[in-house]
C-alpha cells in the first residue's frame, strides 16, 4: 500500500504486537476446546452440566489441552512474523490441528478422558474447530486489509538511496505489502532529488531528514538499498544508524534475490543465497513416488477397458503394431523409450519428431486423430511411471529433434535443460495452462518451459493433485493438438 505523506501513517503502539500475538494465543486455545464444551453440554440430561464438568475434573482437562495446542502451534511457528503477512497459512494451521487433535485422540481411545463423546464427535470437534481456525485467519486477513487501507501498520519504514534496485524494491513492496511495514519514501543525499517522486514514492530529503524522522518516531526501518559496490559508504551510513534507535536492514539486489528463490542457508556460519538447489529433498523423492505407484495403478485398473478398446480400433483401422516408442529426454537429459498408442501410419512414423505434426497432417490415421486430440494416444505412458522413469505429473517430455520455428528446442531457450532436473510427467503445469501441442513459435517454447520452471519450483503434492484435477477440462477444451 503506499502513503503518501508522514503525516497520514498510523504506526502500531510499541507494545501493540505482543498484546496482540497473546489474544491470539488465546482465541486458538478457545477454538481448540469450545467444540468438545458443547459436545459435554449436549450429552448430560442427568444433572447440572456445569456442575458434572468440576466433578469430573474434564474441565481442567479441556483447560490443559487448549495449553497443549498453543505450545504446539507455538512450536510450529504459528506465531512467528508470518501470522501478520498475507499468506493464508491453511496447511500450516492444518498439520499444527492435526498434530495437537491427535494426541488428544489418542488420550481419549486410551483413557477415556470424555467417555460421554462418542468417536462421531470426536471427528466433528476436530472439522468445526479446523473450519473456526481457516475463518478466524480469513477474518484477521480482512481486518489487516481494511487497517492497510486507513494507513495503519505496524511500523514504517524509508528505503535509503534512490537507486534502480531502491525502485525494484518499492515496486516489490507495493505489490506485496502487508500490514508489517508502510512504506514513506525514499532518503537520499543527492539533494536535487528530494522532492521528486520514484515508484509513486516521494524523495522526503537527505540522511539530516531522516535522522529527524527517526528522533520524531516517525520511522522504525530503514531499508538501505545502495550498490553493494558503495561499501565504505554503506558502512559510513550504518555506523551513524546504529546510534539512533531503528532497524536497518541491508537490502538485496532483488535480481540477485529472484535468483535465490528467497532462500538463505548458512555455510560454516556465513549465510548464503541459495542460486540453485535440487528440486525435490528430503522426504519428497519417495513421496512423490509413492503418489507416482498409486495413482498410475489406479489409473490402469480404470482405463484398462479404454486402452483395450483403443488398441484394436487401431488394429482395424491400419497395419501396424499397437504401440509406438521415441526416444526423448528424462531426468538429467538421460534418453528414455516413452510408450505411446500408434496414430500414424506404419511408413509415416517420425521417430525423433523432425517433423511436429500440423492441421490435417496426412501421416495420421482416422483413429490417430481422435486419440491425438482426446490424448487418450498418451495412456500407455502409464507404464513408464510404473517403470519409475516418468511421473504424473511433471515437464512433457519432448522427442530428440523437435523444433520451434526450426530452431531445437535446447537452442531456443538457453534454461530448457533445466526442465530434466525432475522426472517427465504424463500432464503438467504448462498443459493445464494452454501450452500443448504444436510449438511453431519461439514464444510458444519459451512459455512452456518458464511454466514447466515454475512448477519445479513451486512443487507440492497438492499441486500436482491440483493440476490432474485440471488436466481432464484442459484436454477437453484446447484447439491446439493435431
């Protein structure tokens, strides 16, 4: 959000943070319990609810357990920075749930803690308080919207130095403000700037302006953005900060940053960006395997009668065997044998795709054309993810000698290798967002593999979940398949 003038930017009291991280605190404890009170409640007709509650102590039970859940959210930072973002932190919030609810299940099947809650509402105690803790976080990022609006955050905040990367800043933090930080504009010395206006900021003045800024408590921050080149003017600026009583940070060169992927990790106690790392760590290798095992055979067992159907209308419709195998790239540029159904005449195949295939192509068979434009041709790419070189979902794998515009595609796009740091997929992301079919334009390539980038990038299981969700009405409804 931009302010436009010192004057207009409503700062947060010192103590405003805490107070409200406590209430917090204490609003999740409530969600955590007032499902199972009700249940209590609802399910004694023998004497005084309330009453039955001291007596039989499940009070300060509930009490304990509302503790337990904010110490469990506390340890998975529930609380930290991000609560005040824009994120919405729903799976976040869910492990946090799930990890707190389950401890008290099992109390409860081992102790019988609550004999009168019966395993029904037990379920519906964790679903209603799961739903109240997605709305409360709904709610709050509205309320935080509407104080941004009205010029409150929690503190604000000059970027020192009217540079290019000061300007690639301002522009990050407008289109991802939140409610942490207002930003006034810019400080620099250089003072036949001030008065101008950057990225929609004003110039307010030289380091003698902020200075006074800072003694009026107008600013908390101060976001140097100088070249890193600058370091002993860098190092002049700071020193004079660090006896006035504001944050500074050193801001990155934001396309240094992009490149980091916002990542930082710390190399024998030095922190470092991280330029490039392996797309898939730790447990996600064996997890998106897993998905790979399950999903494919599930998907055999329900198309098997399809597959079977296709493969003798192609018997029937032209000489041939059923099946068609190229060679394309996979994981870490390694050839693989990818199994497709036949759609072209025996003597027409093009087994390294010189030759993309185009509007009433004459090497395609009848049926050829119908299965090419359903993508039914692509089934029997089930059995290469049972054979652990391709996935469900991930970059299309693409045959040796296929051209954009006649150029191959490794020379059109210098980052297209980058695409095999994962394995092939039968779907992905650029799929489901338009990009199938012929590539007859550089444009169209270069598309392709920043979507198939991004998708590396931004992996999850939900998002490959997502994406064959999406792949059905995105093969249903494209033009662009021959």
């Amino acid at each position: 959000m931009r302010v436009s003038s010192v004057e207009h930017l409503r700062v947060a009291s010192p103590g405003f943070v805490n107070y409200f991280v406590a209430c917090v605190r204490i609003l999740h404890g409530l969600t955590a319990i007032v499902p199972g009170m009700f249940f209590l409640l609802i399910n004694d007709g023998k004497q005084s609810p309330l009453s039955r509650y001291w007596d039989d102590n499940e009070a300060a039970l509930l009490m304990f357990f509302a503790l337990l859940s904010t110490l469990i959210f506390q340890a998975f930072r529930i609380y930290n920075d991000e609560l005040f973002s824009n994120l919405l932190r729903f799976r976040r919030m869910f492990f946090c749930w799930l990890a707190a609810f389950s401890m008290l299940a099992f109390l409860h099947q081992q102790l019988e803690l609550f004999a009168s809650i019966s395993n029904q509402q037990m379920v519906s105690w964790f679903f209603i308080s799961l739903v109240l803790y997605g709305a409360e976080r709904l709610i709050l990022l509205a309320s935080f919207k509407r104080l941004m609006r009205k010029g409150f955050h929690l503190q604000n905040a000059v970027i020192l130095g009217a540079t290019d990367n000061g300007v690639r800043l301002a522009n990050y933090l407008t289109h991802n403000a939140d409610i942490r930080c207002g930003l006034l504009g810019f400080i620099d010395d250089r003072i036949g700037r001030t008065g101008a206006e950057l990225a929609g900021f004003p110039v307010l003045g030289n380091t003698d302006e902020l200075e006074r800024l800072i003694r009026q408590e107008k600013v908390a921050q101060v976001l140097v953005a100088l070249p890193w080149s600058a370091e002993s003017r860098i190092g002049v600026l700071i020193g004079r900060l660090r006896m006035l009583p504001v944050n500074v940070m050193l801001a990155p060169d934001l396309i240094t940053f992009r490149r980091a992927h916002s990542r930082i990790s710390s190399v024998a106690g030095i922190p470092m960006f991280n330029a490039s790392e392996l797309p898939l760590r730790g447990w996600s290798p064996l997890i998106k395997r897993i998905e790979d095992l399950l999903l494919a055979s599930i998907a055999l067992v329900m198309l098997s009668p399809l597959m079977l159907l296709t493969a003798l209308l192609i018997k029937l419709d032209s000489p041939g065997p059923v099946f068609f195998r190229q060679h394309r790239y996979g994981y870490n540029n390694r050839l693989i044998d990818v199994f497709k159904f036949r759609s072209m005449y025996q003597d027409a195949h093009d087994a390294n795709a010189e030759r993309q295939t185009t509007r009433n192509d004459e090497r395609i068979t009848r049926v050829g054309r119908f299965i090419r434009k359903t993508s039914i041709d692509e089934l029997p790419q089930l059995l290469n993810v049972l054979r652990g070189n391709m996935s469900m979902v991930g970059p299309r794998p693409h045959a040796t000698a296929t051209k954009a515009a006649g150029i191959l595609f490794e020379d059109a796009v210098v980052q297209y290798s980058a695409r095999h740091r994962v394995k092939p997929g039968i779907t992905g992301w650029a799929q489901i967002n338009g990009y199938r079919g012929e590539t007859d334009t550089l444009e169209k390539i270069e598309k392709r593999v920043e979507l198939d980038l991004e998708y590396i990038e931004q992996w999850s299981v939900w998002l490959d979940l997502y994406i064959l969700f999406r792949t059905v009405p995105a093969v249903a409804l494209t033009q662009e398949v021959y």
